[in-house]
C-alpha cells in the first residue's frame, strides 16, 4: 500500500470525487477540495481523506489549502487539477463578467493552484501534476467558443509547462475526457442563449437536438478515475491521455483530417 498523497481540485463530484474514491481504495492519502466542504460529507467519512475548502478563483484559499494538506499528510506528491465548468452558447450572448469567470476558473484557478503547489515539489525535486483537458482541447463543437478556448489554453499550458518541470523533477500528464456522464451538463453547464437573436437559433437548436439524441455518448466518470490512475502510475513520459471511447475516436480523426473535412464532419453530426 501507499502513502502517497493526492491533491484534488473539484472533488465534491463527477471525476474527481470518482479519483478521490479510486486513490483512496488504493491506499493513497487525498486532499479532497472543493468551494463548499459540506458537498464532501462522502468522502469525509473515508480514511486518509482530508476534505478541505479550496475555490480556484479565490486566491486565499488556494494557498490555505496548500498548508492544510501539507500539515496533515506532510507534502503533496500529485497535483490533479480538475475544477472547472464549461460555457457554451453564442458569444454575443456572454456579458464580460461571465466571459471572465470562465477563463477564472479553467484556466488562472489551475494556474494558481499549479503556482503554489510547485515549491513543495521543487523542494522534493519530485511530483507529477495531472491536469483535465478534455477532448474539447483537441476538437470543438458549435457555441463552445468560451469552454474551447479554455481547454486549448489548457493544453497549451500544460504542454509547455512540462518543459520547466522536468528541471526540478516534476512531470506532467493531461487528460483529455470525452462525453462523461456527471453533472457538466447541469451544475457546470453555464448556457447563454437569447432567442431573440434569432440568427444563431438554427445552430442552438441543432446542438440541443444533438445532446438529447444520439450523438453524444458518455462514459462513467470511473473511467477517468482509471485513466488518471494509469497516467500517475506507468512510469513513462507519455504527455496525453484520452478518456472514452468518443475522446479517442474524435481526438485521432482530428489529427487524420484536414481542416474542411473535419469541420464538415462536425456539422453533420450535430445536423447543421
């Protein structure tokens, strides 16, 4: 068994409560985080779980956190930054501030949270931080201009960032999910629409049309749980990591096709 310690950002749900569950069954010690530590009552009642308040745009509590991990289980061996929501709907219909609370969130949250996890691991000269693309990093969908952009950020980030990392000992992993079936598309769905622009109505009708049908099949946030296990455990240098069946399928037919070819693909599916 293990006594590694796990940072988790967003673990109240979806994929990284799922992480949480896995890491622990397998003898890891976990900081749980999330914006409200009530939402954690599951995970509190588990061994070798520490679930502590940590909001990626609130600064402070980003570095408090840090210290509470540390003192509880002596340092943080993996980072998984996994908080992070999606905004879709037409740009013209995001006011600034919700433009800028996404951007927040999926990308300056995971940087800062990066930023203050980063001294303990250089100090170590060891550690491995996991962050969640998602196949929306590689490919984009209709109205997604705001998650897309987030996602593309995050690839670049991290596939930057690798770089750096690997003169202190520290190595990076991004996870790229396809469809998974937790609340993203209720709680962390952040949908603008207004009808009376009814020139994007055709393109918001289709992709809601789309997500209802058949399009769009999910995996178990499980099966994340089990990618991000492997990825913080092979012991190679492999950078990506699709999750799902669809985030493998979409991920390699965007890099066999041509720009046109698969932006047609796209409109097809989604019946455009």
């Amino acid at each position: 068994m293990s006594n590694k310690t796990m940072l988790i950002t967003g673990a109240s749900s979806g994929i990284g409560q799922a992480t949480a569950k896995h890491f622990q069954s397998q003898g890891w010690n976990v900081i749980a985080t999330m914006r409200k530590p009530e939402d954690g009552a599951e995970l509190a009642k588990l061994t070798n779980v520490a679930v502590v308040r940590l909001d990626v745009t609130d600064f402070e509590s980003i570095g408090a956190a840090v210290a509470e991990g540390k003192e509880r289980f002596g340092g943080i061996d993996v980072l998984l930054n996994n908080a992070g929501y999606g905004a879709y709907g037409p740009l013209e219909n995001f006011a600034l501030d919700r433009i800028q609370r996404q951007f927040d969130t999926n990308v300056i949250g995971l940087l800062a949270v990066t930023k203050a996890v980063l001294p303990l691991m250089r100090e170590r000269k060891s550690g491995l931080i996991v962050n969640i693309s998602s196949m929306g990093g590689q490919v984009t969908f209709p109205l997604g201009t705001l998650y897309h952009g987030t996602k593309f950020a995050v690839e670049g980030i991290s596939e930057a960032l690798h770089y750096e990392l690997a003169a202190i000992g520290v190595r990076m992993k991004i996870i790229e999910p396809g469809m998974i079936a937790t609340d993203f598309s209720g709680r962390s769905l952040d949908f603008a629409n207004d009808p009376p622009i009814d020139a994007y109505q055709d393109i918001v009708n289709a992709l809601m049309k789309s997500r209802s049908g058949d399009a769009f099949k999910t995996s178990p946030p499980e099966l994340v749980a089990e990618v991000i296990w492997e990825a913080v455990n092979d012991g190679t240098d492999r950078l990506r990591y699709q999750a799902g069946a669809d985030a493998e399928q979409m991920v390699a037919g965007r890099k066999a096709a041509d720009d046109a070819t698969f932006i047609a693909g796209i409109k097809k599916m989604i019946g455009l």
